[in-house]
C-alpha cells in the first residue's frame, strides 16, 4: 500500500507528520513525500524543512492520499498541477485525506462536492464554498474521504484509518508504540472548550496568530 | 529565545515534530535544527528526512534544548561529539528536555543522576542503570530538567513547558491553533490501558515492533 503525503510551502508540519507516524507504521506500507519538485520543502516557519523524494509526476497512483493544510494553503488554491495531481489520483486511491486546510484543497480540485467534511476550526465556513458541508467533528468520513480538523488531529485521523485499514488490532498496536495516551496540560483544544476571549482574539486577527 | 532540536539518524519524526509544532510558536522564539552535519537526517521509517540547518558546534548555547528518541538513539549512546555537546549545551540552558528515548541520550551525558524522569514505556528500565528514577508519568519535570514518554508526548511536553516560559494565555493559544483537543479512536496508548496479549506482544519483541 504507498501512502502519498503532499509537501508544498509554508504546509505546516504536524499536519503531514501525524499522519506519516501513524499510517506508516502500517504492514506492508510505503510512505512517499512528494511535492512539485524533489528536496527540502519549508514548513510555515521557516525552521523546518521536510525533503520531497519524489515528484507528484512520479507518485501518480497512490492508495492513500493526505493533503496537509497551513498558511501555505491559500496560493495553492491557484495551483492548477497540483490540483490536477489531486483529482488525477484521487482517481485511483482508496482513500483520499486531508488535515486541517487540507480539505479545502480537496474541495477546490472538486473533490468533496455535495460530501461533509470538516477542517480547521476557523476555516470551516470555507468549505461552504465548494458545495461541502462542513462539520464540527474531529475526523470525518464520507465515502473514501477522510479529512480531519486542525493541525494535531491527523493523529486521530491516522489511527481511525489504519482501523478500516488493518483492523483494531494493528491501530491499538500502532497508538501503543508511539504511547498515544493524551494528557494536555490545559483544555483549550477547540472553539468550544478554549476560553471565549481567545477564540475571540484568534477570529478578529488572522487565522494563525502564532505563526 | 533559542530552541535546538537535535537530529540523529533513525531518530522517531514525531518526537521532534511536536515539540517544534508547540515550543515554535511560542512568541520571540527561534527553533533551529541541529545535527552533526548539517542537511537531511532520515527519521527511523527511512521514508522521511528533516533538514538540520545548523551544525552542533554552530548551536552552543540554545536555551532550550530538545532531545527526541527513536531506534537511532541506542548507537547514539556511544556518540562522544553527541554526548559532549549535550553536556555543554546544559550548562548554559534554561532548560533541557527530552522526548522518548532521549531521555537515555541525556542519562548517557549524566544529566539525569538523581533525578526522576521518565522515557517511552518500554524503555523506562533502562534510566535505572544511570541512577535515574523511571516514572510513568507522562511529562516529569526535575528541576530544569523535563522528559516525556513516547512520541507522541512531546505534544503535551510542549505545550506545559509553554505555559511554565509564557503563562497558561499563551499556552492556551498554542492549544488552540493547533486544534490539540485529542480523540483517540481507541484506549490503548499506555501498557495499563492496551489489551494485555498486545503489551506482552511488544515486551517479548523488540522495542518497535511497527518501524
């Protein structure tokens, strides 16, 4: 099974390395980064640089597709051989995800018209646009398509995935290795549970203040 | 204020990752990625490098510093230049932290003698032999001194060590912005919650079963 994650600039990483931890740790799997063109690709940052090892042009068929969101996502909305690649192999995949802003690239290359789906926190209205109804939950399936909330949730995503995949077993196993037992020091994960002045302050600034 | 994360061949991606993805927002800070060489250092799958854009001799005196794990780390614990910048990187640091296995890479340099600390759960036997006190718990702070458990750890490392720098405000926003509201679609991140059978699995294997 080769799991195809996609890189392009300012992603930001733990949307493509929760992911990558989980679904990678699948039997018989094969992870391939790819991006427009091979080498470091920065993540929103600028501290951190992931290698592409492949073209999207030598990646055409991959089973698993994961689209990564971050600040980087708003000029791929203009990207037309990326959103070309997405459609072309969504095409053949078993399953087609995204994390956070992710989503939103799935739904501009058409992908999650008339489907539920969900995405980070302030960018769910966004989806409206594309025909797609956006959700609160954390993972949302529809279909053969996965896409998952903000930035930490491709964890969450990736374990659920490797459940249809391989079966409870191989997920529990997989949240065991990397000691997946989450103790957040606070509660302030979502719009719901974070204190109302925060999320206040996130909504009237830009979507990622602290990046 | 500097945080060098240190980068070794076959370390475990996502012990870096999320102490980068929560420690790098905190406000004036600067992550750098540090390694003997600078350049693409491959994660433990192979299917995955970081960049380190700084050499360890060009990174002496980081405040904070991050140490992840991974199978990477057993050769590691021989790494003289390793071990050494280690222990010169602390006596000037704020703090000094490790995720995973790393927690042994900083017992090696005799950071942790006396100390209680904690490591990724099938490893947490091994801190005994440097006269450290294993805990389960999930982030133990020792004075300056904060270790977590396996990968996927660091998250809620990153996100105390936050609110110890910054105050609850801004680890709250971290929180937030990377939508860090967990929903493990099982219960089996610890050796106490994950069916006995697949713990017993693990324990008579080898520490990674599933890299």
């Amino acid at each position: 099974m080769q799991i195809a994650i996609v890189l392009f600039d300012r992603f930001t990483a733990l949307d493509a390395v929760g992911p990558y931890e989980t679904l990678g740790r699948l039997p018989d799997s094969e992870v391939v980064f790819v991006a427009e063109q091979t080498g470091p690709v920065r993540a929103d940052s600028g501290s951190l640089a992931l290698i592409a090892d492949r073209t999207l042009a030598e990646v055409p068929n991959p089973d698993v597709l994961v689209v990564p969101g971050g600040p980087g996502q708003t000029p791929q909305m203009e990207n037309r051989a990326l959103l070309d690649w997405i459609r072309a192999a969504d095409a053949t995949s078993t399953w087609t995800t995204s994390v956070c802003t992710g989503s939103l690239l799935l739904a501009a290359a058409g992908l999650l018209e008339g489907r539920r789906a969900t995405s980070h926190w302030l960018a769910l209205d966004e989806l409206r646009k594309f025909g797609t109804e956006p959700t609160g939950e954390r993972v949302v399936t529809d279909g053969k398509y996965v896409t998952a909330a903000g930035v930490s949730s491709g964890i969450d995503m990736g374990l659920a995935l490797i459940g249809r995949i391989a079966g409870d077993f191989v997920a529990q196993a997989v949240q065991l290795g990397i000691e997946y037992d989450p103790q957040p020091p606070y509660d302030a994960g979502s719009p719901q549970k974070a204190p109302a002045h925060l999320v206040e302050e996130f909504r009237s600034k830009s979507r990622f203040i602290l990046t």
